[in-house]
C-alpha cells in the first residue's frame, strides 16, 4: 500500500472520528430534581424544552432525566405553581424549587353560603364567566351551559318554547326519581332559573361532586348550580345595551312517500277485493289509473307546518354605579323568540334589582329582587292527548288527497282522514288554542352585623310569588 493511500485513510477516520464527537455534542444528558418551597418532591411536573415537543414528567421522587441540546431553555410547569424557565447550557445535573402561585390560589370562589379560597377547595367545581355567556344567541341561561362545563349536559325533551331545559351534572343518580341539580340564586335555592335573563348573570358556578352534599345535605346529591348577578360598582353611574337578532329555520325534513309512492302502497295494502279494496278504489281510482300520480307533486306538511322564518330579538340594558356606602344595578331585558311552529313563540320581560348599603361600620343590608314577566304561544310538537300530536300528524298525514286532488273536487261518501285515522295537521293546529302568562316576582334581602375582627352574624329572607 502506497504512503498516499495509507494518509488518505487516516484523514479519512480523522474526519468522522470529528463528525461523530460534534454529533454526540449536541445532545446532553441533563439529570434534575424537582420539589416545592418546603423541598418535598413534586410528582408529575412537566419538563419541556422550550419550542419542542422534547420532554418528560418527574418521577416519585421528583426526579427526571432528559436528553437536551443545551441550547434552548427548559419550562418547568405544575398546576398551581409559578413556571420556570431555565438556562442549561454547559450543565448536567439542576435543582428546581417550585413557588405556589399565590394569585391563582388565593381567588375567591362563592362556595355555598360563603365565599372560599380555591387552594382551600377539595372538591370538583367549575365557573363560567357572564362575559362569555353574554356572548351566546340563547335567551335560557340553562342553553347558554351547552358544551361549557366537562361533565354537565343540558337537553330539553320536546319543542315547546317554555319546554324545560335538564340539566344533569355527571350523568343520573336515580333511576326512579328526579336527578336534576340544586338550582341557587345570590344565594337563595329556587325551583329552576328561568326567570333569570342570561345578560343579568355575573357568574355561575357548578358544584359537580359528592362534596356538595357536606353543604346543602341531600338536596345537592345531584350537584349543585349557583348563579351570582351583577352587583352594584363604586364609581359613576355607567348605563351599557346589548342586543341581537337571529333567524331559525328547520334544517332538513324527513323523506316521505311521494303522491305516487303512497297511491301505489295504499294498492298493495287494499288487495284486490273486499272493504279496503273498495275503499281504495273509491279515494284514488282504479289501479290501471296510478300512473296519474306520477306528476303530481303532493304537499310537503313538514314544510307546512314548521317550516317558518323563526326571528329571535333579545334587548338588555344595564344601569350601574354607587359610592363607598351604596351600590346598585338594575337590568331590563326584553326578549322575543318566535317557533319554527306555526301559532308558536315565546315573550318575556325581565327586571333585575340588586342593592347593597353599608349602614355602618358594622351594619350593612343587602336587597334583590326579581320580576319576569312571561307569555308562552302553542304546545309545543306534542300534547297530553297523543290524537292531537302535531309531529305525528305533519309525518303521517298523506301527501296527496286522491282523487280530490286530480279532479279538483270533493268525493263523496266518508272522507280520507276518517278512512287513514288521521287529521290534517294545518287543521289541527289552527283548531288548537293555548297561551300560557306567568308573573314572576322574588324578593330576598340579608342583613350583615360585623363585630371584633373576624366575627360575622348574617340573617338573611326570601320569598317568591
């Protein structure tokens, strides 16, 4: 071998011998430990490289080891813990100490009757702000929840415009009885809360587990939603609006036979003799006479009956102010919802009062009252008589009338609906009357004595009409 070859090869080694040890310097093998202000382990706390996807948790111990490039920074993170970042260029091994987040720890969250920190708090609770649910075209404050809070669903069961909203906070407890939660208003229970305009609310809260219960007893086995107003603010006296306008309108229909499609059934069902047969004959024609139906294009009930332009307007005004001792907000809200239903809609009209007056400097009063009033138009898709159920009807109810309608006239003898065992639907809701009017009026108030330091007493009244 030649002495040019063999220094060819050298330099050749020489030269990945350098490649491998630049490529084996990029990575660094960082070990560390993670614990809190009082140098107990943290479990579980997040060890990223900044900008990457490059991490692992701490293990039992609180400690972790990561393979890093050194370069960029590592973002140590927990639940309630200030995050840190931190150089490691040219280490190996780091300590980490945590701090409480103190701001997120120390918020306060109304918690039954009372106010608690939430570093204090041990069971499951979640809050969803008025801003964010001013921001949903719903006029029920029950709707606004939909997909808001994990483990809470809302459904209502019929089409009703006054038709209740369920809402079941990690599913049904009880098979045989009512598994709706317990409903709280500033910090009075009522039946459900309806009567509260969705722009009046300041928070709502949902208590979703069992710890709920240590609270309110059995009445709030199957959690707990409390609903806090608008309250009164120091400073000028500030008036806002908001309102908004929809459109509902039903997105698809169900397929149903056609004219020539039912003749051709009510053929098949008749036979060709005897009372049905006969009955058939005289309605829609002999057989050989079907073929009449192929152009004709029937009447689409669904379309009839729920197929309406549904406009939604909701108006909301807000008044508010106070000074050092007295602060008020009263909110009117005006809301008008019509059904996709012909004959069907909703109106209602809200006022909402609160007053808050420090007497003293150990006597304060506080003072809300509500009042709505409610106008409900139509029934909804169904009744309590299951004859009068107009979905059924705009389903079921023939397309075309036979006969009546090739010859543009009336058969005589018993009539179609008696021989189908149905009711045009048009006939029956334009035959169906019903208005629901309801006046609501609560009224609650508390009084406050404060005495030595840390001491409270608090009465409080309510009553509803």
């Amino acid at each position: 071998m030649s002495d040019k070859l063999k220094n060819m090869r050298a330099l050749c080694l020489l030269f990945f011998a350098a490649l491998s040890m630049g490529i084996s310097a990029q990575t660094v093998s960082l070990r560390g430990n993670v614990t809190d202000s009082s140098g107990e382990p943290i479990i579980g706390v997040s060890v990223l490289e900044k900008g990457t996807t490059n991490g692992v948790i701490t293990d039992l111990d609180g400690n972790f080891e990561l393979n890093v490039s050194g370069d960029l920074p590592l973002v140590i993170s927990y639940v309630g813990m200030k995050t840190q970042e931190i150089t490691v260029k040219g280490k190996t091994s780091i300590q980490v100490i945590l701090e409480d987040d103190a701001q997120a720890l120390d918020e306060v969250v109304v918690v039954g009757y009372g106010v608690s920190r939430k570093k204090d708090l041990t069971g499951s609770v979640s809050t969803v702000g008025g801003n964010e649910l001013a921001k949903i075209p719903v006029t029920s404050a029950a709707a606004a929840l939909t997909g808001k809070v994990a483990g809470v669903t809302v459904s209502s069961a019929e089409g009703s415009p006054d038709v209740e909203v369920k809402i079941r906070v990690r599913g049904g407890g009880s098979i045989t009885q009512d598994n709706s939660p317990l409903y709280i208003v500033d910090g009075f229970p009522v039946n459900n809360f309806s009567d509260v305009s969705l722009a009046d609310i300041e928070t709502m809260t949902i208590l979703k587990d069992a710890s709920s219960t240590a609270i309110y007893g059995a009445r709030g086995a199957n959690g707990v939603v409390m609903i806090t107003t608008k309250q009164g603010k120091e400073g000028k006296t500030s008036v806002s609006f908001n309102s908004y306008w929809g459109v509902r309108k039903l997105a698809k229909t169900l397929d149903v036979l056609d004219p020539y499609e039912y003749v051709l059934w009510q053929y098949e069902l008749g036979g060709e003799s005897g009372t049905t047969a006969d009955n058939v004959k005289h309605f829609y024609g002999d057989y050989g006479d079907y073929e009449l139906y192929q152009n004709q294009k029937g009447t689409n009930w669904q379309e009839e009956v729920f197929g309406r332009n549904a406009f939604t307007q909701n108006y909301n005004v807000n008044i508010n102010g106070g000074n050092e001792r007295t602060r008020f907000s009263l909110g009117l809200t005006r809301a008008d919802e019509e059904g996709i239903m012909i004959h069907s809609g909703m109106e209602r009209n809200n006022m909402n009062f609160n007053l808050n007056t420090k007497l003293n400097d150990h006597w304060s009063f506080d003072f809300n009252t509500r009042f709505t009033n409610y106008v409900v138009d139509g029934s909804g898709t169904s009744s309590s008589n299951s004859t009068n159920a107009f979905l059924r009807h705009a389903i079921q109810y023939p397309t075309t009338s036979g006969l009546a309608d090739v010859l543009g006239t009336d058969i005589p003898g018993a009539d179609i609906e008696t021989y189908n065992s149905l009711v045009n639907p048009l006939a029956v809701i334009n035959d169906t009357y019903r208005q629901l009017k309801r006046n609501t009026l609560a009224l609650n108030g508390g009084i406050t004595f404060k005495f030595l330091k840390d001491f409270t007493i608090r009465s409080e009244w309510g009553t509803e009409i």
